[in-house]
C-alpha cells in the first residue's frame, strides 16, 4: 500500500470501529435494560425497537450509495454520521420504550456503509482492496467482541441511555475522522458517464454476490440464536463467552495472511469459495453437536468459533472488494448501497427466522436450516468469474 492508501484504509476502518462500538454496545444488554422502561413488558415490542435499526438501515442504503456518487461519499457519509448520532441522543433521552424505537429507527437512517465502502474503494487501488476492506472487516469483528466485554460493564455503571449518549459521541467523533483525517476523495468530472441502476440488475456476479452476503448474515445472526446456550452447556458462563469471541477473533486475523496470498496470485474467486466452504463445515460440525446429545468441550466450541471467523472475516473483505471491482465506476456507490441493504435484511431476516426454527426444531433443526443455505450459496456462487486485479 502507499502512504495515502494506509491512510485512507486505517482512517475509514477507524470510521466504521467507532460507528459499530456503538453499536454493538447496546446489544449485550439492550433486552434486558429496555425492560425498565414503560412498555419494556412486551418481548415483542422489545424485539422490534432492537429489530428496528435494521429494518431503517436496509431502506436508506440504496438511496444514501446513489446518493454518494452524485453529491460526494464525504458530504454523504457527514450527513449520515449526524444523522446516526441525533438518533443516538434521542435513544439516551428516551423516557419510554417508544422512545427508544424512535431513536433506532433513526440511528438506522444514517445508512453510511455503502458510502464509506465506495470511498475506500475510490482512494485504492484494485491490487490492494481486499487487504483494505480486511482492515475494515477486521474492525467491525474486533468491535463485536470488546463490545462483549465492555457492555455489562457500562451498563451497571451508566445504564442504557449512557451507553446511546456514548454511542452519539462515537458517532461526532467519527465526523471528525472524516473532515480531518481521512484523504480527499477524487474530483468527480461534470462530463464523466452516468450509469443507470438498471445495469447492475443485468449483472449477474453482482447479483451472486448480494445473494451471498444476505446468506451470510441471516446465517451469522441465526446461529448465535443457538450457540451462547451450546456455550453454557460447555461450561462457560455467559460473562466469560468473551473468553471464547474475543480469541477466535484476534486469531482469525493471522490467518487473513494466507486470504492475501491467493488474491496477489489472482485467485480471490477461489479463496471466496474456500471461505462459504469453511462456513459450511462450521454449520455442519455445530449441527452434529446439537444433534449428537452430548455436551460439547469448551476446546471443540472454540475451534468451531475459530474457523467460523476465519471464513466469516475473508467473506466479509472478499465480497465488498469483488462488488466494487465489478461494478461500473459511476454506479459504484448504487452497487455497494445495494449489497449493503441486502446486508442489513440479512441480518433482520437472521433474527426472525433463527428464532422461529430454533423454538420449532431445535439446534439441531437450526443448523440444517443454515448448512442448507449455505450450500446453495456455495451453489450459486461456483459460475463467478475471476475478476483480475489492476494495479
């Protein structure tokens, strides 16, 4: 990478850190906390103010991607930024569970994925994007798991609406990582070719790879509908299944080395398929424990974690490289908008669907489910043509 690559990588991988802290802040706790507000009674209700920022995020990121490449990812991402924050002020302000809904339904309406993906992708070149998009993947599994960590913490010491009122400062300061740190983006030209998002419907690998990312959330989201009970049964206690993320993580990254190897010799469609492979097996193995009846080992739970990560961090810097190489430059944004709404629906349908088979079926009923989605996925993805690298 030169200089203004590692710049622009580090800067926007910080931009996304400080936005998913947030919130993956709320996570760990939001269930249980929203309970003390008025209305915090109903389960339902409490899953759709959690639910909601998803639903939000999946409708504002298309027009926010198109957005960007008409007015600029910089002014697109700012605005979202302050967007996400005013809905992070509103959730701390919330008085009732209401309030609450209406503050992560506006935290998802700062949909600034596509934007921030778009500009890392404008300030890289193509031999280098899947190293810069690890960084950003990296960042948000990194976040998952200290998230894990620091949530019980703060949530005994500042309560819920402390943890939105940080979440909001988390959010301005990524506003200053934007004006101040990351480098100017490329000057769009009045003359330069205007895409129709037409185009990318007829593209056929950008379809696999929207398919593809929605496989993965649902199935990211579903399986940990199951996986912190096979924990419990394992002997860890929920205050320590940080123990077993936070590992598997950090670990996960070293192996991102051999991810790297494949895309300089041009092999990226292959480490692609050898990361849904590893998901697979994952699913798998999990499916074979559940159904087996007896209680899995801590080291047999923490292997799977492991590779789970391998393949889930190389998928996550894997797919959004292959999105923004192929898709057309001027429909850049509009491309990576819509792989990231598919993105967030995955992550919504992930919630609802893995707690509706788990209560059906079972774990085991549960991971069939995603082993099948994910064989289709490797299914659909096998025709996906090399993309080479430039530069």
């Amino acid at each position: 990478m030169t200089q203004q690559e590692r710049r622009a990588s580090g800067a926007l991988a910080l931009i996304f850190a400080l936005r998913m802290l947030g919130l993956f802040l709320v996570l760990p706790v939001f269930a249980l906390e929203a309970r003390k507000y008025p209305g915090g009674d109903d389960p339902a209700m409490v899953g759709l103010a959690m639910g909601l920022y998803g639903l939000t995020q999946a409708v504002f990121q298309l027009p926010l991607g198109l957005a960007s490449d008409r007015f600029g990812r910089k002014r697109v991402i700012v605005a979202g930024l302050f967007v996400f924050a005013a809905g992070s002020l509103l959730a701390a302000m919330a008085d009732s569970l209401t309030g609450l809904m209406l503050g992560r339904g506006l935290q998802g309406a700062g949909a600034v994925s596509a934007a921030v993906t778009a500009l890392l992708a404008d300030l890289t070149r193509d031999g280098v994007r899947t190293k810069a998009m690890a960084l950003v993947g990296g960042s948000i599994g990194l976040m998952f798991a200290l998230a894990l960590v620091l949530a019980p913490l703060l949530s005994a010491w500042v309560g819920l609406s402390g943890i939105f009122g940080l979440t909001c400062a988390l959010a301005l300061a990524g506003v200053a990582v934007v004006l101040w740190v990351v480098p100017p983006e490329p000057k769009q030209h009045a003359n330069a070719p205007k895409g129709k998002f037409s185009d990318l419907l007829r593209h056929t690998d950008l379809l696999r790879l929207n398919f593809g990312v929605f496989i993965l959330h649902t199935v990211q989201m579903s399986m940990w509908v199951a996986v912190p009970a096979m924990l419990v049964q394992a002997g860890v206690v929920k205050q320590a299944h940080w123990h077993i993320y936070l590992p598997a993580v950090v670990l996960s990254f070293f192996a991102m080395g051999a991810l790297f190897s494949m895309e300089r010799k041009g092999k990226l469609r292959t480490a692609l398929l050898a990361a849904i492979a590893l998901v697979l097996m994952v699913q798998i193995g999990l499916g074979m424990l559940a159904a087996s009846g007896t209680i899995p080992t801590v080291w047999c739970m923490a292997l799977l974690m492991f590779l789970f990560f391998c393949g889930f961090n190389a998928l996550e810097a894997t797919q959004p490289s292959l999105v923004s190489r192929m898709a057309p430059a001027p429909l850049r944004g509009a491309a990576l908008g819509a792989y990231n709404t598919l993105q967030s629906l995955g992550l919504f349908a992930g919630g609802a669907i893995g707690g509706a088979v788990a209560k059906w079926a079972g774990a085991p009923g549960l991971f069939a489910l995603t082993s099948v989605l994910v064989l289709l996925w490797l299914i659909v993805s096998w025709p996906l043509r090399p993309v080479g690298r430039h530069g």
